[in-house]
C-alpha cells in the first residue's frame, strides 16, 4: 500500500514535465522535422507562456513576501479573519478588482492571505471576484466600446462570487 502511494506520488510529480516534454517534442519535430502546423503552434505558445510567467510572476513573489511581512497577522485576521463576517466581502472584491494581471498572479496573494489568517470563504470569493471582476478590464471595455455602456458580466457576478464564497 505505500508502495503504491509512493508510486502515485511520483506520477503525479512527473505528470505536468511529461506534458511540457510532449509539447516540446511536437515543436521540435514540426521545426525540423514533419512541418506540423500543430507541433509549430504548441512550442510557440509555450514560449509565450513561458516568458510570460517569467515576467509577471517574480513582481507577484516580490509583492507576496513584502505582505508577509508588513502586514500584521493580526490586521489580517480583523477584516477578512473567520469572524469578520459580511464586512470582508466588499474588501475582498475590492482587493481583487484593483489588481491587474492574468489570473494565476491571484493564487500567490490568495496563499498569503490563508497564511495570515484570512477564512477559506474570503479566499474564494477573492479568487472569484479577481477571474470576473476587473476594475481595469471595465474600464478597457468601456473605452473599447466609446460611449455605449460596457457589458453586465461584472454587474452578473456581483451576486453569485460572494455567495459562492
């Protein structure tokens, strides 16, 4: 039985390098190889995903470890703590639309708020509100969109990410 809890540990742990081998290996066979146009397309967004991350998430660690440790546990735990009740929703949702960026920059802080205290519900509803609430998003569609109104999904999401939380 631990054998094989072992060996699922070990799959598990090698799962996500098999696949960007794989995704490797269709790139470099459509570059030297065959010409796939879909081994070409996997190694190109995998570079761009790749650099992507080496840009936004080092800023998004540096942000988290100065959280850690300016921020008191205790402050943490006062607005957003498990007693704090309803009057961390607007904070949580006003943490999240105020931040930019792609939504795995989300996890670090969501991590750092657990770490000092912050109740599961208030992370999902961080999480929630950063994947549908953007403040810079809106204001990207409302320029796109000159003078007619932006779309409701943030208006649509208001409701439902605080009660799934």
């Amino acid at each position: 039985m631990k054998e094989r809890r072992k060996t699922l540990g070990l799959v598990g742990k090698l799962l996500p390098w098999l696949a960007v081998l794989a995704v490797a290996g269709l790139w470099v066979h459509g570059q030297f190889g065959g010409g796939s146009i879909f081994g070409l397309r996997a190694g190109e967004s995998l570079r761009d995903f790749l650099i992507e991350m080496a840009i936004v998430l080092p800023p998004m660690f540096v942000l988290v470890g100065l959280f850690e440790v300016w921020v008191p546990q205790a402050v943490v735990e006062r607005h957003v703590g498990r007693h704090s009740g309803v009057a961390a929703i607007p904070w949580m949702i006003l943490l999240a639309t105020l931040q930019a960026g792609p939504l795995y920059g989300a996890f670090p802080v969501a991590i750092g708020l657990w770490r000092k205290g912050c109740a599961p519900r208030n992370v999902f509803i961080y999480l929630g509100a950063f994947s549908a609430m953007k403040l810079p998003m809106l204001t990207f569609e409302v320029r796109l969109q000159s003078s007619r109104l932006p779309r409701p999904e943030p208006i649509g999401t208001f409701t439902p990410v605080p009660v799934a939380g």
